[in-house]
C-alpha cells in the first residue's frame, strides 16, 4: 500500500471521507461503487468496482468476434479503463486508461464516429491508435463504458455496418448489467 499521509476520523455513523485529491487521482465520482478489502495486517482496502469486469469472459469473447468481423481492433472499457481487446496487442492496452475525451463522449451517451472528424482522438493514454466508432454501454440511465472500434495498422476505415455492429455489443453489455 502507498501511504499518502492524510488521517480521516470516522463519524458516528461508520462514514470517512475519502479526500478529494485521491478521488480526482483514482476517479473515484460521486454513486461509484466501492468494493472494501482487509489485508492480512489490519489494513482496510477500497477498489473500485467495475460491473463490466465480472463479463471479462463474455468481454473478450465479444472483442474477438467484432474483430473477426470488421477487421479492426476493438476494446471494451468501463469508466476508467481497458477491459479486454482483440485485434491489438494486450499487452498495449491492458489497464491502460482512457483519455478525458473518451470520458465526455461516453457522459454524452451517443454514438460517436470519426467520419466528419479532421483531428484523430486517442482513447487511451499511451496508445497510437485512433478511435473510429464508440458506443456506450448504457443501462438503467448510467454510463458503464464502451466499446470502441480503433484505427488498424493497414488504414481499413469502418462503415455502417460496422458502427451497427458496435452498438449492438454495446446494447448487449447494457442488457447484462441489468440482470
């Protein structure tokens, strides 16, 4: 664990506050849910929780299939990062996270394409390739991620069917948040 130097009292009530500079560095928002660990000496643990991340099976499965079938590397995170990917190097984009501009089109709640774009947007810090399509993942009014088409090492663009395609995945996963 990393010591971060900052002491909280717990209230009446069990409630601490965890400080704003470690939810702005762990984009920790208001509702996020938390999962609370203990460690073998004493310590108390919060993680974030990721719904998507108990797909990781489906996840990647589905990341494959789209892959197979556009020809373009996918990737499907939650709020904070990549989840699973096909069509790109693991290793590249495993737990990398996403850029603030992938964030505000995710809060947005609709479909974006790079079509009418003239500047290439990143989805994840520390990644070359572009973003071509996202679709949010979307259930019960909440944002739990995307799934995002990226741009391939040969130049291959998407096209309708391909955004189609993404959405479906992406109302997929929203479905199975829901159950």
């Amino acid at each position: 664990m990393k010591a971060t130097g900052i002491v909280r009292r717990i209230d009446d009530l069990g409630r601490v506050v965890i400080p704003k500079e470690i939810r702005r560095t762990m984009r920790i928002r208001e509702g996020d849910p938390l999962e609370i660990y203990t460690d073998n000496d004493g310590g108390v643990i919060f993680k974030k929780y990721s719904q998507i991340e108990e797909f990781s099976l489906i996840t990647n499965q589905l990341c494959e299939s789209v892959t197979n079938e556009c020809k373009l590397p996918v990737i499907i995170c939650d709020r904070d990062q990549c989840i699973a990917s096909a069509g790109i190097s693991r290793r590249e984009v495993s737990e990398r996270r996403i850029t603030p501009y992938i964030e505000e089109i995710m809060e947005k709640r609709q479909v974006y394409s790079s079509e009418n774009e003239s500047k290439p947007l990143y989805p994840l810090e520390g990644v070359d390739r572009a973003l071509q399509v996202l679709s949010p993942i979307v259930s019960n009014g909440d944002v739990y991620g995307a799934v995002m088409l990226l741009d391939s090492s040969d130049n291959t663009t998407h096209c309708e069917s391909d955004i189609k395609l993404v959405c479906t995945v992406a109302t997929f996963l929203s479905k199975q948040m829901e159950e």
